[in-house]
C-alpha cells in the first residue's frame, strides 16, 4: 500500500507494518502502545516533548543526537555507555556530573603520581 501527500487520521491494531518507510511524515501526537519497533533506524526524527514508559531500549545508540532536557528515571542503565558528550548541567541523583568527572580524574592523577 502506498500512501502519498495525503492527511489521514489512522487507527492501526493487529498489524504487522514491519519493513515500512515513513519519509517526510508527520507522526506528532500519535500514541504507540504495544508497538515493536526493533532494529529500526531512525535518522532526522524529532520527538521533543515525546515521552516513553515502560519502554524496552536495551541497546539502543544514540549518535548526534539533542538530549538536552532528557530526565530518565526508574530505569536499568546497566551496561550504559556515554562517550565524547557534552554533560554541562547533567546530574545523576542530583550530584553534577562535570564536577563528579573533575572528581574522579582528580583522584586518579593522584594515585598516578603516588605510584611513581
């Protein structure tokens, strides 16, 4: 089915829409519940003021990506990795992350420089 330059409210259960292509969509406002969306790529997607709950994003990677804003809670972040990112004003359980990192390095060129 090919659906083009068309404005559509659409209610879709029970379906299986697994190799689809969404380009130039307009998604907003939709609600996904029980929906699987695994192996997707999603490139140029916006979902400011999106929100996921109860939500399976076991590896999940994130490139490029605004997260500004971002409040995770509740959730399993075992395994996580956050690599070559901006973390100005980023807090894990209200401790400041840039000033826990200046922290930790802090003590590990101490600990360097004891050993020598």
């Amino acid at each position: 089915m090919r659906i083009d330059q068309e404005k559509h409210r659409l209610s879709v259960t029970k379906s299986d829409l697994s190799g689809s292509v969404f380009d130039d969509v307009n998604l907003s406002g939709v609600t996904a519940e029980n929906v699987n969306l695994c192996g997707g790529r999603y490139h140029n997607v916006n979902v400011s003021g999106s929100s996921f709950d109860d939500a399976n994003m076991s590896g999940l990677w994130v490139e490029n990506a605004n997260l500004s804003g971002l409040r995770v809670k509740n959730a399993n972040l075992a395994g996580a990795v956050i690599a070559d990112c901006r973390m100005e004003g980023m807090t894990i359980n209200g401790v400041d992350v840039t000033e826990l990192l200046a922290a930790w390095e802090a003590r590990a060129a101490g600990r360097e420089a004891n050993a020598q």
